[in-house]
C-alpha cells in the first residue's frame, strides 16, 4: 500500500479513527492508494488525481505480428521485459496479447481471405487473446503443433508481469509464442477493432483501467507489401474510431496507443501504406520506436509503464462494490460524481488531463526526452461509499 501523504495522512486517520479501520487495497481491483472500513460496510477511499498522479489497475495489450520476420523483434521485447521486475510495474498490471490477423468483416469468426496461409485460422491469438486454452486449441492442429512447444496461461489471455506458467515459463514468453508464417497480412489496427466488435455490450478491460495497446510489428498496418491491400486499407480504423469503441463498452481512466515498428523500409515494404502505427500512437500521446534502429527496447517499456498509468479522465475505481454513494470531495471540498453502471467507477466533475503527458519516446532514438517532474501537483480524492454486502462478478471477456 502506499504512503499516505504527509500532510493528509493525520487529518484523513483522525477523520477515521473512531468509526473506520484501515484496509489493505493491494489486489482489490481498485486505484485507491488507502481505504478504511467499518464493521456496517461504510467505506472511505482516497485516490490521487493530477498530472503527478498514477493509477495502479493498468491493462496492457500487445498486438504482435506473427509473421517470419518478426523473430528478432519478439526476443528484443522479451529481453526488455526480462529486465523488469514484476515491483516495477504499477500494482495490479495486467497484460494480453493479440495476433494482428484480421478476420472477414462479414464474418468475424472467419479469417480474412487477404491472408493466404489458411491454417492461421488455428493461430492461438487469432480473434482473441492468446491464453492457455487457445495455444492448446492450436497444438491440435498438427501444422501449428512445431510453433507452440510451450503451454499457456489460464483461460482468459490475461495475466500478471511475474506469472509463469505450469513448467515456469513466463507467460509474457508463452504468450508471444506465434506461428511465424508468411502471412502477407498483418493488419493489427483492424485486429484490435474487431476484439473489440466481438466483445460488444461486454467489457474487453477492467472498470477504471489505465489502457495501454502496444502494436509491434515489422511492418504497417496492413501490411500486404506488394499485395493490393484492397478493403483492408480503406478500412483501417483511426485511432479516433479505436477509442470510440473502447468507450462503447467500457469506463476506463485513460488509453494509449504506443508502436515498436519500422521508421524506415528496413524489413518489408510499406511506405505505401503509411506510419498506421505511429499516427495512432501520436494521436493518444504514446510512445514509440524504430524498431529498424533500435537494439534496445528497454527505454520504450520503461515510457509505457510511467506515461501508461497517467489517468487522463476522473474516473476512479474502487475497491469493492458501491451500493450508494455517500460523500465525494477533492481536497475537502464537495464534488459533484456519477456513479457506473458497475457499481464499480465514480466519475468526479473535474477537468480532464491532456492526453499527451510526460515522457515521448522519439522515432530512432532509444531513449526518451524526460518525465513529469515529481513536483507536479495533485488533488486527494475520497469517496465514501457503502459496500454492496454481495459483491458483483466483473468477469472480463475472453473470446
């Protein structure tokens, strides 16, 4: 749990010393840094919120290209994972990975005829996160069995930095396992959109979440190189459109696209196509990197896991579910709130934070141009609430 602050933390343990006890908040699906609790379920929760301000359920989703060129790029990212302990990323990070194979528009449980390699319809992250069900669905096919020696993770693609999987692989390893085929096709702006139309009226991240979709790739979406990229490429969703169909479903505190992808033609060609994935990245103030130049990707992982939890909307989630709102105030003053649908996420009426905060990684270059300095001001935020006695199951989607 983290340290209240100085000055607060006195005026906060006396408002709650008679009538609340201290709770632990670690791993309560929520991004207060401290909450108390009485015996009735009456529940305080203070949350930090400004430009200095970081949340701690953060989702990750890496949308990998699984052609035969990527090899070199995958072990770059693993190696730069490797150097980070699972205590450097924000308290409750979870992370997925998702293939960029497009489906047929028409049909999305279909693969795209623009892929000639039929059996990557079998691909473990086709259409849905890869997870140790998917990666034992495509071990039956016997044409994929070479491509995943290692068994996943759970059932749903999500897990934890340090998670490891029954033969103590981590899973970020078993998860980036791929096919490595010539696929011609690696479209993953249209492979995250349609995760997304999947999971329709469902939620794909966690109340409250920071979001954070990592593209790498060797090439640009689509990434038909000589091919005619046909719908594919009048289709390609904007990163506009990619944030309006996160919102359709769900209530989250930030997103970010961010790209490990080439500046130049140093692999396959696709400056017909354009940057895709570092106007998307551009768009939302992520991060980026050439992935021809750099050797290290360290610097562009160490920008994801800072600027990545930076909320950018005063939406707070909490620890346990809300059957009534009680109070909301920001530095002791009252606050107007909304509270979701979930029972899960307050939205505070505060002003939003611009999308591009804190450290950029420019394009060729492995190191970053500097972070928010820690002097940034914040506001505390607390809400009471009192605590739904049954809790709602929030299960997030796995196609």
């Amino acid at each position: 749990m983290r340290s209240l602050p100085l000055l607060l933390a006195p005026l906060l343990l006396a408002a709650c010393a008679d009538q609340m006890a201290p709770v632990e908040v670690l791993d309560d699906g929520g991004n207060a840094y401290a909450a108390w609790e009485d015996a009735q379920g009456r529940r305080l929760e203070a949350f930090e919120w400004g430009a200095g301000a970081r949340n701690q359920v953060v989702d990750y989703v890496f949308v990998l290209d699984n052609s035969v060129s990527m090899n070199m790029v995958i072990e770059k990212v693993r190696k730069g994972f490797a150097s980070l302990g699972p205590e450097q990323f924000p308290p409750e990070t979870r992370i997925a990975v998702l293939s960029t194979l497009p489906a047929d528009p028409d049909d999305l449980s279909r693969l795209h005829d623009a892929v000639p390699v039929r059996v990557l319809q079998d691909d473990a992250g086709f259409g849905q996160f890869v997870s140790g069900r998917s990666i034992a669905k495509a071990r039956k096919n016997k044409k994929l069995r070479g491509s995943y020696p290692l068994r996943g993770c759970g059932d749903t693609g999500w897990f934890r930095p340090g998670d490891k999987n029954a033969g103590g692989v981590p899973c970020l390893v078993a998860h980036t396992q791929t096919t490595l085929r010539a696929a011609e096709t690696e479209a993953g702006l249209t492979a995250f959109a349609q995760l997304l139309q999947r999971n329709a009226g469902k939620l794909t991240f966690r109340p409250g979440a920071a979001v954070n979709v990592v593209f790498v790739s060797d090439t640009h979406d689509p990434g038909v190189g000589a091919r005619v990229a046909g719908d594919l490429l009048d289709d390609r969703p904007t990163a506009d459109e990619l944030v309006e169909l996160i919102q359709r479903d769900n209530i989250v505190s930030s997103i970010r696209f961010h790209a490990i992808a080439p500046e130049l033609e140093c692999v396959e060609r696709w400056m017909h196509l354009g940057p895709a994935y570092f106007d998307v990245a551009d768009y939302t103030g992520g991060a980026v990197i050439d992935m021809c130049t750099a050797e290290d990707y360290r610097p562009i992982l160490d920008a994801v896991l800072d600027d990545g939890a930076r909320p950018t909307k005063p939406v707070f989630a909490l620890g346990a579910d809300a059957e009534s709102i009680e109070s909301v105030t920001v530095d002791g003053n009252p606050a107007s709130w909304t509270l979701h649908p979930t029972k899960r996420v307050v939205e505070v009426d505060l002003p939003e934070q611009p999308r591009s905060i804190g450290r950029y990684v420019p394009r060729g270059r492995a190191t970053g141009t500097g972070t928010v300095a820690p002097s940034e001001p914040t506001q505390n935020v607390e809400i009471v609430f009192q605590r739904q006695v049954t809790p709602r199951q929030h299960t997030l989607s796995a196609p």
